[in-house]
C-alpha cells in the first residue's frame, strides 16, 4: 500500500539509515582498507522481527544459513557469511545497490539506496522461509556524518535527559534537533521504547548528535528477536541476566526455554536465540533458545509459504486455512500481524494475501507461529492501530496515514473523539473497509 506523500519526502531527504548494535564492524572500523576505491558494506545476520514493515518473521532455516553467500548484483563483489554470521563487501560502485543473498534453497534480494564512494554502511538483516531477506537496521556514515535506523531501545531516566539509544548506538538531541512523526512536526515527548526511527546527524565521540529524528512506526510492541553468544550471564531461572553483543537481555520464571532447551543450559559462550519484548535498556525475554547443548536434538526445521486465503474454517483460535493450496492450523500461540501492528486470528478474510511461518507437519500442513497480512482483499474489513500522520482535509472528510497505510473518512465515518480533535501523533484505532488500490475508507475511528 501506499505511504503517505509527507513521509516520503522526509525519508527522501534523509536518504536511507542505518545501524545495528550487532554490527559487524562500526562504520569507520569497516571504512576501506588498503586504499580499496568504493563504498563498504558489512552485515550481520539475526534471527528476524525487529524490523519495521515485516517484523516477527521466523528466521531462515538453518540450512538457508549454511553456505550463504552475498553478491552485489552486476559486479564481482562478493562474500561468504562466515560462522558468526556477518559478511563485509568492499569496492562496491556508487549509485542504488541489490544485495542478492544466495545458498542451497534460499535465495533473496535486498536493495540499499544511493550508495556513495566511500560510504560505510552497517546492516543487520534476517532471512525468512526461502525467499525473503529483511532489514531489520541499517548506520551508514562518510566523514562526521552519520545517519542510523532501528528501534528505541532507551530513553530516560534510563539514559540521560534528552538522549536515547537506537539500534545500540546512543543519539544525543538538543534544541536544534528537528522531530518529525509521518511528515508533521514533533518532539522529543513523542519517542517510545520500542519505536522504529530515523536519525541524521554528526558522529561525536561513541555518540551521534542528531540534526533530524524521524517517528518512522509508532508501534511499540513489535517482538524483539535476537541471536548471538552469550557474555556476563548472573542470577538464577527466578531472575537472571546476560548481554548478547553488548545487549542486555533480562528474564526470570515466565521466560520459556524450548527447542529442548533448559535454563541450566544458558552458559558464557554458548549461543542463544531469544524472543522477547523491548523494554527500557534492556529486552525482556518471552522464549529462549539454547543453541549447541550436548544430547539435545536440534527442533524441526521451520518452514513458510505465501498466498491468498482461499478457504477458514474452524473459530478461534483453532482455525482450519487453505494458503496457497496448502492447509495450515492455527492455536492460541499463533501471532497474527499486519505491517508490525499486532492483529487478532478474527481479522483473517478470505481474499487477503498471507505469508505463514510455522512448523511442517507429516501430511504437508502447517502449524502457524506467525502469520503476515501481506495484503488485503478490495472489500475487506480492516484494523489497525497506531498513530495518525498528515491529518489533511475538514471534518468529516479527511486523509491520513497510521503505520503505512492511508486512511480516507466520510460523512459515513463513526467518531469516538471529536472529528475536529484528530491530529497528527494522535493514537487511533481505525477499523474500515478495503478500496480498489489499497487505500482503507474508515468505519470508524476510535481514540486509544
């Protein structure tokens, strides 16, 4: 669907963003060795779903993993992830970018903007079923300047008055930073753990003074899913915590440990995937698990598909869905989410366009852990919620934006807050239908 004109123009003039607190390497750490002509490009490799638009995907399969290799379309540049699951591309050419990223059953395509000679650029990206890569940050630097996107991982008091912590990296404001939310003018009041921004402005010391912060997504509880070895582990299963490349995880008795993993497992050096949920400073974790335990067979391999809903049967939570020809069940764990906003298993109508991650069973269903509203049928009833950006028009016809998608009302349109009180960075609840072309006509619109 289409984004607000507002918030194209701002993204525009801040060109594409970047950083990752598991950042292979820091920009300038990664800036041209040698004397090697070109822009850099160094990746890491996450399990998915701290990203914007597609967040809680499950990553690839491990198979997909192993023998990955990155190209650079329509050059010779080219690099195999290694075991930590980074990869560093140097010598690439100026100008819009295809990263293709290639092994035995996986193959998929990413695309960086405006790429400049002798840029670093940092990415942290995830994999998802056989044909998707995501990009969940990105810190691109050249000189003192610096632009960086990814979530809110801090703010104060956890962090200093007026500072906050993005992908890892702290971003220092002051008066003169600029704050935008979809194209409106806003404030540093309006930043949220858990949010995903944009931010420009000038490297000092460890730190980046912000000239430009962009509210990209106002959704703060899009899942958190890291990976990576285990450092600084203390407490007990009741309460205990450890960093994963510098990034304090937190859990305690409700943390699950699955894959045939235990809390007795967690160990320095041993590697973890964990889900969970950002918090201020740190991520909660809801799941984790344990990679590499001796005696534990490793868990099935995930599998997913994408297609139109042709077929629901059942109530929830245990539906019955055709996707794409292939039958897939869903349980009371299944997560259900449209452009990061969660959704309930209720809003799936036949028509919309679905990409299921879950687990194969032996007669070729799938069990759904995620499903991805990637589309909706023209006609379609539709939810979301978030918060309004370029409020345009007089009541009771106006235009908007909430987390991507374009919002239109009418004389027809059920208000729970005075039409005329709708702003821009006002949390709403809109329910609608879907039109030809993808914008939603409000029903109603409701105040969160």
């Amino acid at each position: 669907m289409k984004r607000p004109a507002a918030f194209l123009l701002v993204y525009a003039l801040l060109a594409a963003a970047c950083g990752s607190n598991s950042n292979p390497a820091s920009p300038s750490d990664a800036a041209n060795p040698g004397g090697t002509s070109g822009a850099t490009i160094s990746g890491a490799i996450v399990s998915a779903g701290s990203g914007a638009s597609t967040m809680g995907v499950q990553a690839a399969t491990p198979q997909a993993m192993s023998g990955l290799t990155v190209t650079v379309a329509g050059t010779n540049v080219s690099a195999s992830v290694d075991s930590s699951d980074r990869f560093v591309l140097r010598g690439i050419p100026a100008g819009n970018v295809q990263l293709q990223f290639s092994a035995p059953g996986f193959a998929a395509a990413l695309e960086i903007a405006d790429v400049r000679t002798a840029e670093a650029i940092a990415l942290t990206v995830s994999l998802a079923g056989a044909s998707s890569v995501v990009l969940e940050s990105q810190r691109r630097s050249m000189g003192s300047e610096e632009q960086l996107e990814g979530r809110v991982e801090a703010l104060p008091p956890a962090v200093a008055a007026g500072s906050l912590v993005v992908a890892g990296r702290t971003v220092l404001t002051s008066s003169t930073t600029a704050f935008f939310l979809r194209g409106a003018n806003s404030t540093f009041a309006a930043l949220a753990v858990g949010q995903r921004v944009h931010v420009k402005g000038e490297a000092t010391g460890s730190s980046l003074r912000a000239s430009v912060v962009e509210i990209q997504n106002t959704n703060e509880d899009i899942p958190v899913e890291i990976n990576g070895t285990v450092e600084s582990l203390t407490g007990g299963s009741s309460s205990f915590e450890f960093r994963v490349d510098g990034r304090l995880v937190r859990g305690d008795a409700t943390t699950e440990f699955f894959g045939g993993s235990r809390f007795a497992d967690l160990a320095n050096g041993r590697r973890v995937e964990v889900k969970g949920q950002q918090r201020n400073g740190f991520v909660f974790a809801t799941r984790i698990h344990v990679n590499d335990v001796p005696g534990v067979t490793p868990p099935e391999t995930s599998a997913s598909i994408e297609g139109p809903l042709t077929s629901k049967t059942g109530a929830v939570p245990g539906l019955t869905l055709i996707v794409g020809g292939t039958t897939v069940r869903t349980t009371a764990s299944t997560e259900v989410q449209r452009k990061g906003d969660k959704q309930d298993l209720s809003v799936l109508a036949l028509g919309m366009t679905l990409h299921v991650v879950g687990d194969r069973q032996s007669d070729g269903s799938l069990v759904a852990r995620m499903i991805q509203i990637k589309d909706d049928a023209t006609g379609a009833e539709f939810e979301i919620s978030g918060s309004a950006g370029g409020v345009k028009g007089t009541c009771p016809s106006l235009t908007f934006g909430v987390n991507g998608y374009d919002i239109f009302t009418d004389g027809a349109t059920v208000f729970s807050l005075p039409c005329a009180d709708l702003k821009s960075g006002t949390k709403v609840k809109v329910k609608g239908l879907v039109q030809a072309g993808g914008a939603v006509r409000a029903t109603s619109v409701a105040k969160q």
